[in-house]
C-alpha cells in the first residue's frame, strides 16, 4: 500500500483516533442501556477499544514530536526575521 505525504499520514491518523473515540463512546453508552452486557463490554469490547485508542494516539504523538514538531520549529526560525523585517 502506498503511503501519502507525512501530512496525509497525521491526517488518518486524526481519523482513525476520532472513529476510535467515537466508537468507545457509543460502548460506554451502550453500558446504561444494557446493564445485563455490562461486565462482558468491560472486559472486552470496552476494554479493546481503549486499548486501541491508546496505542493510536501514542503512535501518533510519536510522529509528531519526532517529525512534524521539529520540521516546524525550523521553519519559524528560518521566517521569523523575514516576518518581522518586511513591512505591512
């Protein structure tokens, strides 16, 4: 499977975390609805998917700091006295 720019990648990143976030709040929902499927949603589908979400987001977070954080901060530094010295 091809893979997009780094951009694309944080982007379905951000998608996949908020289907995740989604989804584990329509389970923890479901609970007060369903109470007698309550101990079996904890110890599985719930648990699952925070599981997910969890490692998603680590996943994620690591990609930023180690690539698009420093990329940017290069960039302001390179800009920032053009910024400042061109007039408005």
């Amino acid at each position: 499977m091809e893979r997009g720019s780094p951009v694309d990648e944080l982007r379905k990143d951000h998608q996949a975390i908020l289907t995740d976030a989604r989804d584990l709040e329509a389970t923890v929902r479901g609970l007060g609805t369903n109470r007698s499927q309550a101990q079996d949603a904890v110890s599985g589908s719930l648990r699952t998917r925070v599981e997910m979400l969890r490692d998603g987001m680590h996943a994620h977070f690591r990609r930023e700091e180690d690539g698009l954080f420093p990329e940017a901060q290069r960039l302001v530094a390179e800009t920032e006295g053009r910024v400042w010295s061109e007039p408005l």
